[in-house]
C-alpha cells in the first residue's frame, strides 16, 4: 500500500510538472491591445481646433456651414445618417437618418436656402454606375428637436460621358469627393487619381438622370477631397492632400473669375499640412457670409482623431 502510494505521488508529481511546462500562462500571451487614434498630433499653425468628432463622425469626410450649424457625415461603410454639430466646439447636437437610401460612398455635402445636398459619388475603384447627389428638404429637420430625426431624400443621379471603361483601376479620373451648390446648379470636382488633376462638372438641382461632360480643370497636383462656394464673394475654397499619401494637405482658393469658369480667375495654394504626418484632411466650408472664415475637418487615422478646425483668410495669406 506504501509503494502504491508512492507511486501514485509520484506521477501526480510528473502529471503536475508536465501541465506547468506545456500550459500557457498569461505571462506568455500578452494581452492584445487596440489603441484609441491619439489626438490630433498633426499640428498647423495654420489651423485653429475646434473639438473632436470622432465619437459620432470618425471618418468625416464632408462639412458644410448652415443656417448657423455644421453639417457632416461618415463615408463608405457607414450608416446613412448626417449629423447636426455645434460650430463652436464640435459637439453632436442632433443625427439625420436618410431612410430611404443607403451610403455607398458619401463624400461632400453642400446646401442652399432650402435643400441639402450629399455626394454619394466615392468611386475609389472607378466601376461605380449608380453615381448620384441626395437631395434633402430642410423642412423634414430645421425645426425639429429630436435627438435623431428621419428623413427621405430625391436623387440626382449622374454619370461622366468621358468615361468607357468600367474595369478596376487605381489610376482613373472618375472619382469625386466635392461638390459645391452655386445658384440654381450642383458643381462636381473630380479627386483624379490617374493625373492628380481635378474636373469640373455642372450638375442641375432638379433629381432625374444626367449625363456630364467636363466644363473646366486645373492641375492641382494632389487629390481634392472637399469644397464649398461664398455667393457673397463669389469665391470657390478647395481641400486635398498629395497623392503621395495623407500629407501636404493643401487649400486652394479660387477668386475673380466669370460664372462658372472656375479657374480663370486669381488661383492661389496655401500648404497647411507637412510630408511627414499623416492627416486626412476631407471637407472645407466657408464659415462666415464674407468668406474670411473657414472650417475643415479631417478623418481619424493612426495619427489623429476626426476633428472639426478654423483658419482664416488672412492666416492662410489669402
């Protein structure tokens, strides 16, 4: 019974040094950690911070100033929803649903008086056929006091005669991330990725289905990815980055020109961002009627949350 004993300690012995040397303890599998995006390392001097919006807005990619509010949204991959934010510290006031289109690829929103307008046109790949800008009334919302409001929208859906070939490329000319309302028509600039140009395309307010050929262009040398048009100065402000990447983001502003001809007119670049950071700046509104203010937003990378800022035209040397 003795030996028995022994024997059976024995092997608890082995048993118990065999599981410690084959088990794996928490020491050898360190826990696995995502981190949060770090606020906003990517600095300008150019910019002022306004607040963060990447609780509600991570991948903002469109802003647009009005009736006294900002207005933004997500992009692809994101609920069809806009949201209603405080310009003055970028907080979420209210969330506008779109109940009866979905978000493919929302880009740019823009507005007039009574509608507003969001770019469902984010043609990465360039095989998108279903091109359209949502037309919202703002009476479904402007009053409205609701946390999350819901609302249908019209389309106006496009497509660019220039454009034959359908097949996945990196290198086309048929993505668009802006668009700008100007009296009674919708103006697209093109985000070029084969020549790091933008086109200009006027399209009308009234839903349907058009077929646009360019009417203008410049040689941004970047990739535009927002826009907004002062009906007082009759001014056009543009926002991109390089080609490269996220960096060298840039503005432009386009001044004295003759109706919708853009570019013919004093064009002048202000570079607000760096080669080194990575800052995906996305939408640009001008925030007073004399054009001297502006917002921009920029989406959460690894290097930056999604945040709403200010500049000025006299900070940029406009």
């Amino acid at each position: 019974m003795k030996r028995t004993f022994s024997f059976i300690l024995a092997c608890l012995s082995l048993l118990s040094v065999s599981c410690t040397s084959n088990s794996v303890t928490d020491e050898s599998v360190p826990e696995v950690v995502i981190p949060e995006p770090v606020p906003a390392v990517v600095k300008s001097n150019l910019v002022t911070e306004v607040g963060f919006m990447w609780t509600f807005a991570t991948e903002s990619s469109g802003v647009v100033l009005s009736d006294g509010f900002i207005y933004t949204h997500n992009d692809s991959g994101n609920s069809s929803v806009f949201f209603k934010v405080n310009p003055t510290d970028g907080t979420l006031i209210q969330t506008i649903k779109v109940t009866n289109f979905s978000n493919v690829d929302w880009e740019d929103i823009t507005a007039d008086d009574d509608f507003i307008y969001i770019g469902d046109f984010g043609n990465n790949d360039g095989i998108r056929k279903d091109l359209k800008v949502l037309k919202i009334s703002k009476s479904q919302f402007k009053n409205a006091t609701d946390a999350v409001v819901y609302v249908t929208a019209e389309a106006i859906q496009f497509s660019y005669t220039e454009q034959t070939s359908f097949i996945t490329t990196s290198t086309h000319n048929f993505d668009c991330e802006t668009v700008i309302s100007k009296g009674d028509s919708l103006y697209i600039f093109t985000k070029d990725r084969g020549d790091n140009a933008t086109r200009v395309y006027k399209l009308s307010k009234t839903p349907g289905e058009y077929a646009l050929t360019a009417i203008g262009g410049y040689n941004v040398k970047g990739l535009v990815t927002g826009g907004d048009y002062n009906a007082q100065t009759n001014e056009v402000v543009l926002i991109g980055y390089s080609a490269s990447g996220h960096k060298n983001s840039f503005i432009y502003l386009l001044s004295n020109f003759t109706a919708d001809s853009f570019f013919s007119g004093k064009v002048v670049e202000k570079i607000i961002g760096n080669s080194t950071n990575d800052w995906q700046t996305e939408g640009i509104t001008f925030g007073s009627a004399d054009g001297k203010k502006l917002f921009l937003s920029c989406e959460t990378t690894a290097f930056t949350k999604s945040e709403l800022y200010t500049t000025d035209k006299t900070t940029l040397g406009f």
